[in-house]
C-alpha cells in the first residue's frame, strides 16, 4: 500500500475537521430550529384551546355562533371542534367545511379531565392537534373536549429549505476549508522538502560542514533546520577528531616501526648484539603498550555503563600498594557503581602519569574525599604541574606538552582516565599538577554487598 504524504494527510484532516464541525453545527441547527418551531405551535394551540373551553363555559351562545371560531392566533390559521361529554360535536370551524378532526386516545384522555397532544393527518396534510377538557359548569359543550389543530405542513417546508441551506454552506464551506488547508499545508511544508533536498544532497557528497538552511517560519520548522544542523556540527567534529586520532596514532606508530626495522635490518647485516636486542624488546614493548591503550580507550569509549558496586577506598588503596613513593590519603569510605578493572586502570594511569612528570623519586599522593553525594579521587605529583590554558587539552588523545615531547608515554592516558570517568557517571579536570577524578557516590541504602570484584593485576 502506497504511504501518503504529510501535505495529504494534513489536508484530508482538515477537510475532514470542517466536515465535521459543519455536520454537527448542521445537525444542531436542525433541531434547534424544528424544537422552537413546534415549541411555538403547541403554545398556540394550548392558548387557542383553553379560550375556546373559556368561551363554552362563559358565553356558550357565542360558542356557536356562526365565524365564532375562526379568528387565527400569532398568525396560524387554527381549526377548532368542541365536543359534548359524548363525543357530539357542538361548534367546529367553517374551515374544516366537510372535515372532521382525527379523534384518537387524546380525546379519551380530556374527557377524563387530562390534555394532551398529538400527530395526525386531515386531507393527506400532516397536523398537529391538542386536546384540552372543557369544565362541567353548564352549557351545551359542559364536559366535553375543546380540539385545537393547525397544520406542520409548513414546518416540515421550513425544516427542509433550512437543510437544503445547511448542505450547501456545509459544502462551500468543505470546499473553501479544503482549499485553505491545501494552500497553508503546502507553503508549511515547502521548508520541510527543502531541508530534505539539502539533506539529500550532504548525504550524497558526506560532506559534514555544509549545513541546512534555517527557515524563520514556521517555528516549529525552523527549531528543526537549528537541531540538524547541531548534528551536523557534532558529525563534523567527530570526522575531525577522528580524522586527528588517525593521524596522531599513524605518528605514534611510525616511530617506533622505523626503529624497529632499522633494528632488524642492523640485525640481518651484522648478527644479534645485546643492545640491538635490548632495543628490539624496548620497541615491541613500546608498540605493545600502544595497540593495548588504543584497545583500553575504544573499549571505554564505546562500551556500555557498569552496574557493580565498588568500594573506592579499597581500590585506591589497591593501587597505590607497593609504591614506595606513593602517600595514601583516605577521608571516609564511598561505594559508586563502577567496573573495579576500569577504575583501577584508571588510577594507575593517573599515578603513573605523576611519575613521569614529577621529579624523579618525587612524593606523589593519592587522595579520597567524600563530599555531598561525590567522591573525589585526586592525584598531585611535585613536578612543574599542566602548562597554563591546557588544562582541557591535556584530556584528549595523544596530546603531549612541548617540554614532555621526548618522554616515554603515548599520550592516551588521560585521555582513558577521562573516558573512564565519564562512562561511570563522572568527570575529571587539571589542574596545577593536581588530576581529580569525580565520581557519583551510591545512596547508603543501594550500596548493599558492595565488592572489587576480582580486578586484574
């Protein structure tokens, strides 16, 4: 089955709203009309009637003088029949001439004293009739029934021009609806292909940096071109990031790929010497710890959030156990949910970054504080600390300081800390030569059975 456009449902739900509003306004109109119209007529023939029963009662010799019942009320000519306590007719209308009234059970019924209405029909013409008990006071007519009838011929002639004139409105108004809806639908739908042109056309080139164009109005449209746009941004960057991460991990392997083929071609000329060897090893362990960073980082970058409890102060006491150089501080204990292997890693990393840019035998702490529902675990070593505006920087991959350039290390690192911590919840800044790691602390009523696991050393 073939998928309907927005522009067509939009305006089959207009047409349809119109159509709708216009059956009900048409069927409302209907009845109010037809209810006050017979409304109308009841009362006249009800008023008609208690002064013709009146009139049996105070002036009977009027009751049947000849025209005495033939003067029209509100403007409705009314036929009028007065019966004795025996059915006998005692006055009647000229106009009925040869006609008598239809008697049916509301003749019964007045002269049981109760009045009533009801439909009939005189000549083949529809009628209304109402019956109403005339008083048993005197005269020719005491006790009998005063009928009072006019004919809803008219009615029914006003009811159906009315519904004539309601199925026209009705379908000019479908129309002009339909064609409004038709007219506004497509100019708000215009920007909606033209966003989908545009995307089309950075879907077929890939190119990321182009953006959409944000219409004004409508709104709603506009918020969308605005959102799209950001994700283009975000698509871009990652392109870029990525396109960075390639590069820095093509120079990081370069270096040490060339000296190690520079070290197995010295080997194949002159034979195997211990420092040739020794550099051989230095250079696999080198790749080795590299391809393994760039493993550990993807993994962190990708890899689902944890659901283990941890207690924190056990790991940082974990890692930091052997380290002669290392001062443990722990102010209170604290559980997160984390993965014990990831967060060890990560601190280790952190200490072993210390190492490196601390001075040589310089003390590094390791430290744990607890602190309105965030644990914080801060690492300072005594070296020179981050260069200052770089506190950010030093996060992302492979970024070196100019005066570490020539140290051991990859410069994925802290890049994984960072990884690390925003996967478990957390965060983590610079600053001096200070790294602190924040991590969400688990309420004391979840953190039941808290355990490390069994972390890999």
């Amino acid at each position: 089955m073939r998928a309907r456009s927005l522009n067509f449902r939009l305006i089959a739900a207009s047409i349809a709203a119109v159509l709708l509003a216009v059956i009900v306004f048409g069927v409302g109109a209907r009845v109010i009309v037809s209810n006050q119209m017979h409304s109308s007529l009841d009362r006249s023939l009800r008023r008609r009637a208690i002064e013709v029963a009146r009139l049996s009662v105070s002036a009977p010799a009027v009751l049947t003088s000849p025209g005495a019942l033939e003067s029209p009320l509100s403007g409705r000519q009314l036929s009028v029949e007065v019966l004795d306590r025996h059915r006998v007719i005692v006055a009647r209308s000229l106009a009925l001439g040869a006609k008598l009234l239809p008697r049916g059970p509301e003749v019964g019924a007045a002269l049981r004293g109760d009045s009533g209405y009801a439909e009939a029909e005189l000549g083949g013409e529809p009628i209304r009739i109402f019956a109403a008990p005339i008083a048993d006071v005197g005269g020719p007519a005491a006790g009998g029934v005063a009928l009072v009838a006019a004919s809803t011929a008219d009615i029914e002639d006003t009811l159906h021009q009315l519904t004539v004139l309601l199925l026209l409105c009705g379908a000019v108004a479908v129309l002009v609806g339909g064609l409004a809806a038709a007219l506004l639908t497509r100019r708000s739908v215009r920007p909606l292909r033209e966003l989908a042109s545009s995307a089309a056309k950075i879907e077929q080139t890939g190119d990321a940096s182009r953006r959409l164009a944000e219409p004004a109005n409508p709104e709603e449209i506009g918020e969308l071109a605005r959102t799209l746009n950001a994700m283009l941004g975000a698509l871009e960057r990652a392109q870029e990031r990525e396109r960075r991460f390639l590069a820095d991990a093509s120079h990081e392997l370069r270096t040490p790929l060339t000296s190690l083929i520079g070290n197995v071609d010295f080997l194949a000329r002159h034979g195997a010497g211990a420092e040739v060897i020794a550099d051989l090893q230095g250079d696999a362990d080198r790749l080795r710890r590299l391809v393994d960073d760039l493993l550990v980082l993807e993994r962190e970058t990708g890899a689902a959030g944890p659901e283990q409890p941890v207690r924190l102060e056990r790991t940082v006491a974990e890692v930091s156990a052997g380290r002669f150089n290392v001062v443990t501080e722990i102010a209170g204990s604290a559980t997160v949910i984390g993965e014990p292997d990831a967060l060890a890693r990560s601190f280790e990393n952190l200490l072993e970054n210390a190492a490196v840019h601390g001075p040589p035998g310089g003390r590094i702490t390791i430290s744990l504080r607890v602190a309105d529902g965030q644990a914080e675990v801060a690492v300072t070593d005594e070296g020179g600390g981050f260069p200052a505006g770089s506190e950010e920087s030093a996060f992302e991959r492979f970024w070196r300081a100019d005066e570490a350039r020539g140290r051991a290390g990859s410069g994925i690192g802290l890049a994984i800390v960072r990884a690390t911590a925003e996967r478990h919840g957390g965060k983590v800044r610079a600053e001096q030569s200070t790294v602190t790691v924040t991590l969400p602390v688990v309420p004391s009523g979840r953190a039941v059975g808290g355990s490390n696991g069994n972390r890999r050393r």
